[in-house]
C-alpha cells in the first residue's frame, strides 16, 4: 500500500525562496537549495520547486538550480514555471528533475501534456492548476474557475472539467492549488479537492492553505488526496516535516515514518 | 569503481550523484568492452522493455552484461534494469537478458482503485536475508515508480516483496546478480545505505 505524501513547495523567485500570501506580496525568505537539503533531511517525501515567476516574465526555468538541487535531495522533485515544450521538459528531467508541472502553457496548449507525457513518461507530467471560487455559471457549474499567469489571468474554464480533461491527455498526477485558501492557513479548499479526487484516477495533490497538521490530516481523509502540499508553515518554522508526519501517522494515515 | 551502465533508458545520473553522496567512485559508460571489465556494475534505468531491449543489442551491451554475469561481477539492477535480466517481459512480449530464470508481468489489480503506475513510497519487506537488505526493518519505505515488477521462477530466488493489491517480488537476488524494482537513488536514507552496501558487496553467493 502506498503511503500519503508530504510535499514541499519551494516558491523560487530568481534563486530565493519566495512566498506569496494569495499570489500577491511575495517576499524572499532565504537558500531554497539549503532549505531543500534540511526538508530532504527532515523526512519530507517530496519537494517542488516553483519559478513563480517564469510564466509570468516567459522567462526559462533555472536549469542550474535544478542540478543544484538533485545533488543535495534523494528523493523525488518536480519543477514547475514557464515550462512550454517538450525540449523545456526534458532539459529538466535531464537536469535531475523526477516530475515536471506545467500550468499556464497547457491551458494555452492542452496537446503539451500529451506530448510530454510520450517523451518522459505520463507519471513524469504533473498538470498544476490555480482555481479560484466562482458564482456557478453554465460555463464554469462547479463553480471553480481556472487561472493561469501565476493567478492573474481567468480563463473561464470550469476547473472540474479541466481536471478530467487532463487526465484524459495524459497527465499523471494532479496539483490543486486553491488561490482563494493560498496563504491563509485556514485550511485547504476540502471541497474542490475531495471534488476533483473523486472524478479522476490519477493522484491528486492538495495545495494551498495549510496552516495546522489537522487541516493535512482534512485533505487526506476528507479531501481524498494522495499528498498534501505545505508551504508557509514549514518555510517559517512553525512546524518541522518530522512534526506534521508524526501527527498524521498518529491519527491512523500511513506515512513513511523512517527516514 | 562502479560502473554505471548507460543504455538510454532515462535519467541515470540520479544513480551516479547517489553514488558520490555514499562516497563511491563511479561512472557512466555505454561502452561494452568497460561493463564487461567493471569491478562493479549498476544497471539502471526506466522506460519500456522493447527499446531497452534493442537499444542493448544493437550496442553490444547485451552480451557484456551477460558476460559480466558469468565471470561473477557484482550487479545490481535498478528498475528496468532489473525487469530486463529475467528471460522475458510481458511489455510488448519481449525476450530479456535472461540472467535468471522466470518473467516480468504487468499489475493485475483487483482494487480498481490502486492506479498503475505504481508510483510513491512504499514499504519493502525483507523475506529472506541479503547483504544488500541488512538493516532494513518492517515499516521501512522505498520509492516506486512502475507497472511491470519481476517475477522470478524459483521463489528462492526472492528476496523482498512489497504490497501494492498483493505481495510482488520487488528484490531478487541470483549469485553475483542482486536486483531491485524501486529506486535505491531515490529513496532517502535508506536507498542510500542500500547502495553504500552495494559499494562493500564482493557478489557473494547467500
């Protein structure tokens, strides 16, 4: 049986660790390579590494960090931001990443995920999104809109209906990331992520609003993810990743517990 | 010095800095005359069984790795490299090295709702001992990342199995040969002790 997975989102703006608070005032907190190698350490299962500012500024992924990064942490990471073609995909996995996330390109170009899933591998193409709460609409019934540029641009694509359609181009793995619980720590959007979990087959990865290990403990019993994304609460201390699997594994989830 | 085969089959230079950070020398070589001359060899890889296949045969690699086999080099298989010593996968019915009896065959899940790949961290339960799993204890996890799992002929020659719908084989172990279906290089600390035994292993027999 498979263990659910803790996941460290690493926001990288140039070569800092960023964090947003609702994808707006980002500001730098430091080393993501040594904050990556401590999580590594520290027992988390797997890191993702954010360009948040890639998509935005059509700017290529920091391939150096990459390799950086691989030859700090043994286990597996994905990259995400401004990835648009199989050859950026590549480079990437070349350059020691397990997964790659695109986001904003395949809305653009859906075809990108098939295409990256034949060249690396269907598990290796991860597809991200940023939904935001909306009215209900004939266009968007779950009431869950897709945004793309780093969570600026809507696109009125209904994000339940994106989410399958991912699957069926070939993604292997889902990332939800709420805008509208980002930074909040109020908890994850358990309703939108138990939502898309229930309509695919592929795992699905809870992101945006961690604040407490109960509201971890939520997504993965109540929101039906296989992971869940942490950000704020580990950057800044609050909790260590030992901390929040300790609780999740004494409240009865699987986790990988030696490290 | 390990000698890590490079046969186009993915990434493999996750299993080389792996390697450095256990503090062993090692480098990647697509060359038949070095596998077949190695002190050491790792046989990685990912991808399908077909192309790995024939990408080993046109090179030559293929009879290197099986001569390496018979005059007793140590090996150790990771993955594909791993699916592709028995005799044959069922991935596009494909004829392998055949360094140890038996076949590679495709998850039959039951559970519909177990997902193939079978891809994250699982536990490895050691059922008979192996230099290579010494210090492995239950609830000790590796990381996975496949559809196909080995299945060797002769249960003896099955040394940890995993369970995903039901235990498969996913370590076996034959002479000089040892081969594991999850990723050493990506599996922690303990993927890294695996490989720092590998380092010490003289191909002992158990």
């Amino acid at each position: 049986m498979l263990s659910k997975r803790l996941v460290i989102c690493l926001d990288v703006r140039g070569d800092k660790l960023a964090k947003s608070i609702k994808f707006a005032e980002t500001k730098d907190i430091g080393d993501p390579i040594a904050k990556a190698r401590q999580y590594y350490e520290d027992g988390v299962d797997e890191l993702v590494f954010y360009d948040i500012t890639a998509s935005r500024e059509n700017r290529d992924i920091r391939i150096h960090m990459v390799e950086q990064a691989a030859s700090q942490i043994f286990i597996p990471f994905s990259v995400g931001g401004g990835i648009r073609s199989v050859k950026d995909a590549t480079k990437l996995r070349n350059a020691g990443a397990e997964k790659v996330n695109v986001n904003t390109a395949a809305v653009q170009r859906p075809k990108l995920i098939t295409e990256i899933a034949e060249a690396i591998g269907s598990q290796s193409a991860i597809l991200s999104m940023d939904i935001r709460r909306v009215n209900p609409t004939r266009e968007i019934p779950s009431g869950y809109e897709i945004v793309i540029n780093g969570g600026i641009t809507p696109t009125g694509i209904d994000a339940l209906g994106w989410a399958k359609k991912g699957e069926e181009l070939g993604a292997g793995e889902l990332v939800i990331n709420s805008i509208d619980a980002d930074g909040t720590k109020d908890g994850y959007e358990l309703k939108l992520t138990r939502m898309i979990a229930d309509a695919v087959g592929i795992p699905v990865i809870a992101s945006g609003g961690a604040g407490k290990p109960e509201h971890l403990y939520d997504a993965l019993t109540e929101g039906r993810a296989d992971a869940a994304l942490v950000a704020s609460i580990v950057h800044y201390g609050e909790y260590t990743c030992r901390q929040l699997k300790e609780y999740l594994h004494g409240r009865g989830i699987k986790v990988r517990m030696s490290y | 010095m390990i000698t890590i085969v490079d046969y186009n089959a993915g990434n493999i230079r996750s299993v080389l800095r792996a390697c450095g950070e256990v503090g062993a020398k090692a480098a990647i070589t697509g060359d038949p005359e070095a596998v077949a001359k190695a002190e050491k060899i790792i046989f990685p890889g990912v991808g399908a069984a077909p192309s790995a296949m024939a990408y080993l045969t046109k090179t030559g690699l293929d009879t290197a790795l099986t001569e390496a086999f018979r005059v007793g080099i140590p090996i150790l298989g990771i993955c594909m490299g791993t699916q592709i010593v028995l005799e044959s996968s069922e991935e596009g019915d494909q004829k392998c090295l055949g360094l140890i009896p038996g076949r590679t065959v495709r998850f039959r899940l039951k559970d519909k709702r177990l997902k193939i790949p079978h891809m994250g961290w699982n536990e490895v339960k050691v059922v008979k001992p192996h230099p290579l799993l010494e210090g492995i204890k239950g609830g000790d996890e590796f990381y996975f990342v496949h559809s196909y799992y080995p299945q060797p002929a002769d249960e003896n020659n099955i040394y940890a199995v995993a369970d995903y719908g039901g235990d498969f084989c996913c370590a076996l172990g034959y002479k000089n040969l040892f081969a594991v279906q999850f990723h050493p290089e990506k599996s922690g600390r303990l993927g890294l002790e695996l490989l720092e035994r590998f380092t010490k292993w003289e191909g002992e027999e158990v």
